[in-house]
C-alpha cells in the first residue's frame, strides 16, 4: 500500500484507540435486578410513525410484542400470533392470535386490537407503514382471527410482523393520542414515565406478561450515548451493563474484564441517493457512480479503519442471502486511475466536488480522513457537513443529501429490498426508479423457489452493475456486556443489539 496510505492507516488507529480511554481495574460480577444499556440515538416518541429498528428497537421492545418473533438461526416463531398460513396466491394471510392477553391498560388483545394497530401503522408516512404497503386490508374473522389482504405477494411482510410492522399497542392509547410519549403494550415491561427523561428511558416489569419467565430483569433502563468514550468509560465501572463499542476498544475492553460478541449485522458505505441527478446532476450518469465504486479501497478500509472487523463487499445483501453473489465483489477493484478516466468521460475532467454529512466521526473518527483521502485521489474532493448523531435518521432519509455514507442492517433480501432500492423505501430518499429495475423487481415478487432465488440475484447484478450504492464492508458490530450479564446469541435476533429476550442474569 502507498506510504501515505499506511501513515493514514497508523494514525487512524492511533486516534480511535486514543478515544478509547483506559481501564483502572476488572470489571467485577454482582447481582443486579436492574439491566441498563446504552443506545446510540435518542428516543423522542413511541408512536407508530417512530418506531424504527437498528439502535431504536432497543427503546420499545421491553413495551410492545409483535405478532410474530425471530427465534434461532433468524427462523420466525410465534408471539402475539400463535400461526399463521396464507393462500394459494398468497395474497391473503390468516393469523390465529394468542387468546387472553391484555394490553397493561387492561385493555384486551384480540383481532380488532391487531386491526386497529395495522390500519393505523398504514395511515401515516413511517417505517412500519413502508414495511405493510402491499396490505389492503384487514378483516376480523373473530376475535382470535384476522385474515389480511395484500394487493401482491410480498416476500418480506411475514419478516416485517416480526418487527415494527407486527408491533401492537394499545387502541385505546392510539384512540386518545396519547402513544407518543405514554407507550401501552402487551409487552414484558411497562413504561415508567417518572424516571425517564431526554437521555434515559425507564421499564418496570409487567406482571402480567404472558411469557414474563423468558425476561429475567425487574427493571431495564436504556440511555442515550452517542458518543464512544462516554460508553465505554460507564460500562467499564459498572453505569450500564451492555453496549455498542468500537473494534478499537475491543482491546480493552477485554482487559476490563468484559464480555464481547462480534456479529456482521451491517452494509456499510455509500447510499448514492440522487440517482436521476435531480440536485447533483454528475450522480444521474452511472459512470461517476461507478467512478465513486473505483475510488474506494475496500480491503485497507477494512484493515486501517474497522480493524479487520469486517469484510469488503460492492453489495448490500448479505452473504449469507438468496441474492449474494461472490462473483460481484470483484465488480469493482482499487482503481484510481479508472474513477478518473470514467469521470472524464462522463464530462467531469477535472474532478467532482460533493458535500456529504458526517455523523459518524465520534465513534468512527479516522473514517473520514480516510475516505477524503481514497476519494481524493481519484478526483473526488469531499466536504464533510457535520451533523449531530441525534439527527441522523431524519437528516439523512430527508432527501436533503444527494449522497451519504451510512449503516444499514441487512434481513432476508425482500426486506432489504424494501428498505433500500423501491422507491418509497426510507433509504432510497430522492425516490429514484428504473423501468429496467421495476421489471426485476416485479419478476421476483411473483416468483417462488429457485425462481425467487434467481430473480433476486438479477436484482443484485443490476444494483451493483448501475451502481446504485457505493458499498465498502460487511461490518461487524462489537457489542460488550458486563461479567454479569449473559447475552444468548441464538436469540439476538437481526438487529444490531441483541434481542431482549436473549439478555440472561448472572
């Protein structure tokens, strides 16, 4: 690799194990009915149109249940639903619902309950409406059945019950307007208003849960703490139990004593947002797109930055997905002289200016020297325009930003779809669409079997071939938990944090 590179690579290094701090002795096991976890954004309301995933499941998980859960090896296993069947087109699903339950309102779960909870998540522009958009409606059938209609087959809606789509509150709560900042569920804990605040969100346990015995703690509390030092410094000495850290600070937070697991839960890299050059016209034509694929020196990112916790990819589907194909990843090599030479061509010979945002650098601080200078040698000079980590979600999926580097979990690859590439997708934000991609798209979600499977990888071609995203790595998250708490990795889930059913005491 060039000098320059490698001196970058050193001080990278240097800089995030700098900010890691130092540990004064073992973190030490005691007893606690309390668990306590640091989450990466804030939490400012519980309603339908908030609720999100990545690091907000963690705030209404100990709330609400779902229709349905993922168990081991990601499989999907009954909650609130206790199974469910579709039809021969699979435009209609029957759901069987769990009988005597009742929200902590006392209000009773049952199939006007999920009706009401699906017809308002489909009201109003959030995740949760995006994740039920192939539904039309829903019917009750009696009070432990609904049956819901959908406009097409949706490969992704069973993974989505799972999740903020599946979410069920209280109707009486939605009815007053009141579930924004007083959450009622089913679930496992209750709201505790009174010790919550801007940074701390506050649970107590819910007698009543109907699967109480698989949730050990009597209290969960989840702080705000975007920023790394202040994380690592408050699990070390006992503030909180379970976090997100670096792959810099795994070092020491072994030596503290504690607890960690590494998972690749992410894509990480470049949403190229302005795809039909509405604001950046340079981005409209795929050969500065493409330029922006060869300018990224994958393989040393993935060594210099993320310290080897991860691996390089040009794809957002994992590997692990029906529409990974390996044979892409060498799509786009190191090559700074080609970027160039397709910029030229594309009528940028003197290089391309772009302004994208940095929420990032507090827990990721020599990513973006380092991208500046791969981009930078390739004739893409970069202005970085910070942006508070607590403004992440809503600056970047705003559409405010042609282009913008970004985490992204990565789910079965319908869901990934529609996360990420239709046009109403909460990360495809400039809405930008393809006749070409609609044929692929419309094949696969007609199809079934090897078919599907075949479909979705043509789907993956086309994305990496026109350059729609900028990707870098499959990222691993390294998430530390204390000596005294146990974390089940059967049970994480899909998310970034582990589930909380897969929290265990000590």
């Amino acid at each position: 690799m060039p000098r320059t590179w490698s001196r970058l690579c050193v001080a990278a290094v240097a800089v995030a194990l700098a900010v890691t701090g130092c540990s004064s002795g073992e973190a030490t096991s005691q007893t606690s009915d309390t668990l306590t976890i640091a989450s990466l954004t804030p939490k400012t309301s519980f309603d339908t149109d908030s609720n999100l995933l990545g690091n907000d499941v963690v705030y209404w998980e100990p709330v609400f249940d779902t229709l349905l859960r993922f168990g081991k090896d990601k499989n999907l296993e009954p909650d609130l639903a206790t199974s469910w069947s579709y039809n021969a087109e699979e435009t209609e699903l029957t759901v069987n619902l769990r009988a005597g339950v009742k929200f902590s309102d006392g209000t009773p779960f049952d199939a006007e309950a999920v009706k009401v909870n699906l017809d308002h998540s489909r009201s109003t522009p959030s995740m949760a409406a995006q994740e039920l958009a192939a539904v039309t409606d829903v019917t009750v059938v009696s009070p432990e059945q609904v049956i819901v209609k959908l406009r097409a087959r949706d490969p992704a809606l069973l993974p989505s019950l799972a999740l903020v789509g599946g979410l069920m509150a209280s109707p009486k709560s939605i009815a007053a307007g009141t579930l924004a900042k007083e959450p009622v569920g089913t679930g496992p804990y209750t709201y505790d208003a009174g010790n919550s605040g801007v940074d701390r969100q506050a649970y107590v346990r819910n007698p009543e849960h109907w699967n109480k015995d698989a949730y050990p703690y009597e209290k969960v509390v989840v702080r705000t703490m975007s920023e790394l030092t202040p994380r690592l410094n408050a699990i070390k000495n006992g503030e909180i139990d379970a976090t997100q850290i670096a792959p810099a600070s795994r070092d020491d937070a072994r030596g503290a004593g504690l607890n960690l697991y590494e998972r690749a839960v992410n894509w990480s890299g470049f949403v190229i947002a302005d795809r039909q050059g509405s604001s950046v016209p340079a981005l409209g034509d795929v050969r500065v797109r493409q330029a922006l694929n060869y300018a990224l020196g994958r393989d040393e990112l993935v060594e210099g930055i993320m310290l080897g916790a991860g691996t390089s990819t040009t794809q957002i589907f994992a590997e692990d997905s029906a529409a990974y194909d390996s044979d892409l990843d060498n799509r786009y090599p190191h090559d700074p002289a080609k970027a160039k030479a397709l910029l030229s061509e594309a009528g940028y010979p003197d290089g391309l200016e772009l302004t994208i945002p940095d929420w990032f650098s507090a827990s990721a601080p020599g990513l973006a020297p380092a991208l500046t200078q791969q981009l930078g040698e390739a004739g893409i000079k970069v202005d970085w325009e910070k942006i508070p980590p607590s403004k992440t979600i809503p600056e970047l999926s705003s559409g405010k930003y042609p282009i913008f580097y970004m985490q992204l979990g990565s789910r079965t690859p319908w869901e990934d779809i529609v996360q990420s590439v239709v046009p109403a997708s909460t990360w495809n934000p400039m809405h930008a669409r393809s006749e070409q991609l609609d044929a692929l798209l419309a094949k696969a979600r007609s199809a079934t079997g090897e078919t599907y499977d075949a479909a979705l990888q043509d789907i993956d071609a086309w994305l990496v071939d026109n350059a729609w995203f900028a990707p870098v790595a499959r990222q691993n998250n390294v998430f530390a938990a204390r000596n005294n708490v146990g974390v089940d990795e059967d049970l994480w889930g899909v998310m970034v944090n582990p589930s909380l059913r897969a929290y265990t005491q000590k």
